[in-house]
C-alpha cells in the first residue's frame, strides 16, 4: 500500500509545481490559441507519455545516468527548440499548419501534435532535474515501490492533465477576445511569439 500521509503531501507539491509556467504549459497555451483545446489533447497525451516516462526513470536512475551525459540533453534540446522556433516564426508570418486564421480549419496531424508534447517532456532538462530531486522523498523505503511508484505517477498526469487544461483554455478564451476585431495578425504573432519562448526555452535552458 502506498503512504498515505506522503501522497497528501506530494499532491498539493506537485500540483503547485505543475501550474506554475513553464514549457509544457506555455505550449499549451499557445497551441489553445491557435488550434483549439481539442486538437490541443494530442500534444497533452505525447506531453505526458514524456512525463510519465521521465518519472519512472528517475525513480529507476536512469536519470542520473542522463545528466551525467549533458550532451545527450544538448542534441534533444537543440532539435527540438530549433524545430519549435521555426513553427513559431512561420505562425508569426501567419504561415504554417498551425498559423490561426479566420475560418480557423487549420489541418495538423495527431502525430505532429504528439510529437511535440513527447519531447518538449522528454528534452526537459528541468523536468528530469525536478524529477530527480522531488520523487525520492516520497518513496517510503518499507512500502512496494511499484504501487508507490503507479501512485505518484497517477498523480502527476492529473495535476499535469489539469493545469495544460487550464492553459489551453486561456489561450482559446485568448483568442475568442482578440478575434473580436481585426486582429488575426496579431494572434499569430502572439502565438508565434510564445512558440519562439518555447524554442528559445528549450534550447538554451
């Protein structure tokens, strides 16, 4: 049996730590803005697939293997900001699959979607870091690990799942305001902008 006096710590711990911005949520927001919160789901579940993944690695100390090897971190990251970077200067150009626009019938794919929520999580650099040094304390040495483990993990995807959520949902009510005018340029160069954040975020974090 899990502990339970730990996981009514860790739950509001965690949750505090999930709502806080950060790369997964600015993606979100931006993504709410631009796409939907619907379509916005794909990038949630590759999102976290990438955190769940990274949690039990740090519980398995796989972890500390990868942040002995920084250069591992460095080709994830930069792949990955460089890729988001350019999403993000093509929706401020207005241009790309993901650019919003009036009728607002973009076409992304679900991959494409996934993809950049699984490893945005898993290029995290900080989320490993955070993982690392979090999860332990709540691991009761004299309880199974694989419960305990199953338990903490189920409580991470639905304080992520939440909080992604609440930020998708600010940038679709974001976009519902600003549409109210001519402002779909400008849209795209908010999004475009936090999307450039993210890269940016990403690659040199």
């Amino acid at each position: 049996m899990p502990d339970f006096t730990l996981l009514a710590v860790f739950i509001p711990t965690f949750f505090f730590v999930s709502i806080t911005p950060g790369l997964c949520m600015t993606l979100a927001m931006t993504l709410g803005m631009s796409i939907g919160v619907r379509k916005t789901l794909w990038m949630m579940l590759g999102e976290l697939l990438g955190v769940a993944i990274v949690a039990i690695a740090a519980v398995m100390g796989v972890a500390s293997l990868m942040l002995n090897y920084p250069q591992v971190f460095s080709l994830l990251k930069w792949v990955g900001g460089v890729y988001l970077i350019y999403v993000g200067i093509n929706m401020w150009r207005s241009r790309g699959s993901m650019a919003i626009v009036a009728d607002s019938q973009k076409s992304i794919s679900r991959i494409t979607l996934f993809s950049q929520g699984f490893g945005t999580a898993i290029a995290n650099p900080k989320g490993w870091a955070f993982m690392v040094s979090l999860l332990p304390p709540f691991i009761n040495p004299q309880e199974s690990m694989p419960v305990q483990l199953m338990a903490l993990i189920a409580i991470i995807l639905v304080s992520e799942f939440v909080c992604m959520m609440l930020y998708a949902s600010g940038g679709k009510t974001l976009k519902l305001f600003l549409s109210q005018g001519d402002n779909i340029k400008l849209m795209n160069r908010i999004a475009g902008s936090l999307m450039i954040l993210v890269g940016g975020w990403l690659a040199l974090g």
